[in-house]
C-alpha cells in the first residue's frame, strides 16, 4: 500500500509540474507575442511611410514599351523613367496622400542636372534659356513640400519637360490642384505622367537635343472603395480649355503611349477602369 500511495503522490506532483509548465509556456508566448507586437507598430509604420519614397508600392511601377529607350531612376517622391534619346522621361510615377499635402518644406524653385547621369548627357537650365519654352514638372514640386529632399529632387531636369507657358501655369497646373482635391475624398491617387510625342521628329531645344513635346498625358488611379481611373491628354499649347476636354480613357492613353499603365492591378479589375471614366466620379 504505500508503494502504491507513493506513486500517486510522484503522478501528482508529476502533473502540478506539468500544468506549471505549460502555464509558464503560454505565459511567455503570450509576452513574446505582445513584445513583438508593440515593436512590430511602429516598425510598420515606418516601413509604411518609407515604401512610398522608396517607389516599392506596386502601383508606382510602369511597363514601358520594350522599343523604348529607359532608365528608370528612384527618387523620394517619384520614379521616372528616363529616356536618353528624348532626354526628357518617359513617364513620371508616384503616389499622393494627404499626408503628402502637408507643407513641411518650402518650394525650393532651383532646377539643377540629375546627378545620377553623366555631366555630358544631362540636361541643364541652359538648355530651356531662350526657347520660349517653359521648364514644366511632371510630378509637380506642389506634390512634394512633404519633405526638404523631395522638393529638392523635384527640380531636377529629368522631371522636367519643354511646355507652353500658358498651360503650364494654366489648364495643367489646375489638374494639379484638382489631384490634391481629389485625394482628401479618396484617401490615396497614384499618379503618372509624361510627355507624348505624334512627330517621329518633334523640335529639340538646346546644346543637349532636349525633345519638346507635341502632347502631355496623366493618368490617375484610385484604389478607394470602388476602384476607378481617368485619362488626361494636353496638347502642348496654351490650352485655356474645359477640365472635360482634356478627359480620356486610360486605354486611349495607353494606345497612344505605347505604356502598360498600373500593371499589377487585377486583370479584371485594370481591364474595367481603364476601358472607361467618369468625371463625375471625381468630383
């Protein structure tokens, strides 16, 4: 009998062990969960504000045509993609917030080469001096008093375009405005812009051959809610046009650019908001 009593007395204390065990195992499973979870909040966060600087969203990335000279070149608020015939981008991508809108910095207004091409092929403000053209951003500096060094890389001359006085400082600077009025309703646009060119042999301006545009194109998408999209083409005159003339499809766009525009998107769902717009939609 008391061999048999100190067994269970042995199973008992066997099992209080057991149940200490797994109780200090859930316990630390649970501090290790929570530890990483407080950890992980502002990581994310960072990781969240950083993607987008660093173009890894991936909306930002367009598909060029494969004929089509490119470079494409990171920069805090954009990505373009540069072509060294044209010496003007091909396109120029990025995404606006309304985080993005808030004036951290002021505008800078000095255009300068993109250090990250050879001196002998980049463009400079010498090359605009006296054409009568003026120096129009793609992705514009109003997009990027976010932060000092976006504002800064908004000047360079890759982001830069030859374009006509008038619709710079008029019809395309208010689809301008309109994006940052648009994205306070739907939280987040990708955006993309560039040049069109109709002339196989379209005028050059400057020592460096810089090609001036016969058109301009943007194309804007919004993921909110239901997902939609629209076009805008602008000839490269003094416009003083309707916001609704200017209005395209975002297939219309990509007939004539030759650019696969917003790529990762679903083939169902690319296939829907580029066959069709709604200006209404965005207003």
């Amino acid at each position: 009998m008391r061999k048999k009593k100190k067994k269970q007395t042995n199973s008992k204390k066997q099992l209080v062990l057991l149940i200490v065990l797994i109780i200090c195992g859930i316990v630390t499973a649970y501090q290790t969960t929570n530890s990483k979870e407080k950890t992980a909040g502002p990581e994310q966060t960072e990781v969240t504000v950083q993607s987008t600087p660093k173009n890894s969203d991936i909306y930002i990335k367009q598909t060029t045509a494969p004929s089509t000279p490119e470079i494409l070149l990171q920069r805090t608020g954009y990505l373009v993609s540069y072509n060294s015939n044209t010496r003007i981008a091909n396109w120029v991508a990025w995404k606006l917030t309304p985080e993005r809108l808030k004036e951290n910095t002021e505008r800078i207004n000095n255009f300068r080469p993109d250090p990250d091409l050879p001196k002998s092929k980049a463009v400079t403000t010498q090359d605009y001096k006296g054409s009568g053209w003026d120096r129009g951003h793609l992705c514009p500096a109003g997009d990027n008093k976010w932060d000092r060094e976006a504002m800064i890389e908004s000047f360079y001359m890759t982001n830069i375009c030859p374009q006509h006085h008038n619709l710079n400082r008029g019809d395309w600077n208010e689809l301008e405005q309109k994006c940052r009025k648009w994205v306070k309703k739907d939280s987040c646009l990708y955006i993309v812009a560039g040049p069109i060119f109709y002339d196989r042999k379209p005028q050059t301006i400057g020592e460096h051959k810089v090609a001036v545009p016969d058109a301009f194109f943007k194309v804007i998408l919004s993921l909110h809610k239901k997902p939609k999209a629209i076009g805008f083409i602008y000839k490269n005159n003094e416009g003083n046009n309707p916001l609704d003339s200017y209005v395209n499809t975002v297939d219309e766009v990509e007939r004539i650019t030759g650019i696969d525009f917003f790529p990762a998107l679903p083939d169902d769902i690319e296939r829907t908001v580029e066959a069709s717009y709604n200006l209404k939609d965005w207003k």
